[in-house]
C-alpha cells in the first residue's frame, strides 16, 4: 500500500499543497506586472448617466436637427404619458419650423396628449387644422379626439366625430365604440346613446367583443335602467359572445 502511494501520491488528499507564488517585489530590476497587463489595475470610473430630462431634451434636439417625424412621434408619447399637452404642441410647432413633414401620425399623437390632459378644446383645434392640410385621419386619430372630448365631458362633440369619420370612409372599430361608452352613465341620455351604438355596430360590420358589451350593460345599469342592462346581456349568445 505504501508503495502504491509512493507511485501514485495524489491519491492521498492530504499530500497535496497549493501552490506557492512569489509576491512580486520591486528589486530595481524587474518591472511591474502591472506594465503589461497583469495585476491590480485601477478602475476607471463610470460615465455619469444622464438624467431623463436630459436625455429627453437630447432627444428633443436630435429630432429636431434630423427633422425625424420617428423621434418626434416617440416623444409625443412621452408628453401623452406624462400629459404634457402644451410641449405636445410646442413640439409640433418646432418640427413644422424645420420643414419637417407633419402626417396624420403626428398630429394623432399630438391630439392623443391633449386628450390624455384632458384638453378637449386643443384636441378639436389640431384635429381641424389636420384636416385644413388635407391630411387623412386614421381610426386611431379619430378615438384619441373621441377620448379627449369625452374626458372634457362633451358626448356631443364626440358623437359629432363618428358622424364626420362615417361620412369619410373610416370605419370604426371596438376600440372607438368603447372610448364612446366612456362615461356615459354619468351624462344625460347615456343608457340610450349605448342601446343605439351596440344596435350601430353591425352596420359599421364591427364585431362585438365581450368589453363593448360590458361597457354598454354597466352604462344602462349604472343608470338604473336594469330592463336595458339584462336585454344587453341576453343578446350575447346572438353575437356569439359568452358573458366573463
């Protein structure tokens, strides 16, 4: 066994013994281990990162510089998030001062956060002036005008805009159809504006989902019209559609 040992000594763990290394020491004649590449280096310390409104007007200046509608569109909706409404328009003011191309996109975006600030009136008055240029107006741009009259509570000026929107060639969908269920139970004649839009729907070939639906029955239930609400409810199976 001894001798089995002896040929082969890393079998017995207790023999082994790490390794030693020689601490490098400054005799004059060699150099620093540092020197080519070995060794403790110090860290550099990190760039400093930029806050958001920094990067933000970084941002900001790039697009217009570039006169990128890209870069202009993503910070618009920064400014809807944020409900930034007057640098919505300020931006838009700017990238029109750089002959950039203003689309329907952008002013869809602009709009989109007046209404998230609930700026009825500056919603309407970009949406007139997108189509003073003629521009065309997509389904996206009409629900961010529905949703900003409809926070300003004006149900009129709302319903106005399908009318404008139909007569244009743009069709609704279920998105829009629950922007304009938004809030009615709370204005006159909401429970009856709903029953006619859920009857609307097939005409405008939207198919129901079960959120129209919901949004409708909790606008003639909150309004105490129950009969409307259950009437609502009964005609999912119609539509194909099962109750959540």
């Amino acid at each position: 066994q001894q001798q089995q040992q002896q040929q082969y000594p890393f079998q017995d763990r207790s023999r082994i013994r790490p390794p030693k290394f020689r601490r490098w020491e400054n005799d004059g004649h060699s150099q620093d281990p540092s020197s080519h590449g070995f060794g403790h280096r110090p860290r550099r310390a990190p760039p400093p990162i930029p806050s958001s409104l920094e990067a933000e007007a970084e941002l900001r200046a790039k697009a217009l510089m570039k006169a990128s509608p890209k870069l202009c569109t993503a910070l618009l909706k920064t400014y809807a998030r944020e409900k930034r409404w007057e640098e919505a328009i300020s931006l838009l003011t700017d990238m029109e001062s750089v002959n950039a191309e203003l689309d329907g996109l952008l002013f869809g975006s602009a709009i989109n956060a007046c209404g998230q600030a609930a700026q009825w009136t500056q919603s309407l008055h970009l949406f007139s002036e997108l189509k003073r240029r003629n521009l065309q107006a997509s389904v996206q741009t009409y629900t961010a005008a529905i949703s900003a009259c409809k926070r300003g509570r004006r149900p009129d000026k709302a319903f106005s805009l399908v009318e404008d929107m139909t007569a244009n060639g743009v069709a609704p969908d279920a998105v829009l159809c629950i922007a304009l269920l938004h809030g009615e139970e709370e204005e006159v004649g909401g429970w009856q504006r709903a029953l006619s839009l859920v009857q609307q729907m097939p005409t405008w070939r939207v198919q129901p989902n079960v959120k129209v639906m919901n949004a409708a029955i909790g606008v003639a239930a909150n309004s105490q019209h129950w009969s409307h609400a259950l009437s609502i409810l009964y005609s999912l199976p119609e539509k194909s559609l099962r109750p959540d």
